[in-house]
C-alpha cells in the first residue's frame, strides 16, 4: 500500500532538502516524488492539505537523487536535490509517496 504527504517548501531554491518521515519511510523504501510550484490558501478552514494548491507556474522544477535512509535521530526519511531553475526563491510543493518495497535487487555489469 502507498503513503504519499504533500509538503509546502516555503521561498525554495536549488539544493538539498531532507524530509523525515518516522515508521513510514526507512532505508529500504521505494520513493518517488512529484515537484511543482504552489500556492498556500491562509484563510483556508480545512487545515494544511486543502490549504496547499500546486500550480504550473513557469519555472522548470525538477527532483533528482533521491536517497531514503534509516533512523539518523527523527525516525527514517528521505533527501533529495531539489533544482528550481528559477532566479528568486519560489514555493515548491512536492508529493513524496512510498510504495511497496522492492522485491528484489539484481547487479548489472
């Protein structure tokens, strides 16, 4: 079964960001994570999720390796290098998901 969480990161740019995410994600997990500018609605009455819109915006937002790890003190997480090529910082909402583990590993090469 997958869990995904939407996270808001407020005035963005390039670089490495770290999302700990205790009992759901470990160093075994599989993860994959959507990027896209977004918006926070502050009247919103409906708390976080409902208040946080993703839009299309015009810069291009990319998420590029991500690596899950174990327990380093707030429970298992995930980092990856966010790029926003983009000339001032922007609101970037991602959508982190874990999904099933692997079932199996092969070695090529």
């Amino acid at each position: 079964m997958s869990r995904t969480i939407r996270v808001m990161w407020s005035n963005a740019s390039s670089g490495w960001k770290n999302f700990n995410w205790g009992g759901v994600i470990d160093q075994n997990s599989v993860i994959h994570i959507a990027a896209s500018e977004g918006v926070v609605d502050t009247g919103s009455l409906f708390g976080p999720l409902a208040a946080i819109s993703r839009t299309r915006g015009d810069a291009p937002i990319y998420v590029k390796n991500v690596r899950p790890h174990g327990d380093d003190g707030g429970g298992g997480g995930v980092e990856f290098y966010l790029q926003v090529d983009w000339n001032s910082p922007l609101n970037v909402v991602t959508d982190i998901t874990v999904v099933d583990p692997a079932e199996q590993g092969v070695i090529v090469g």
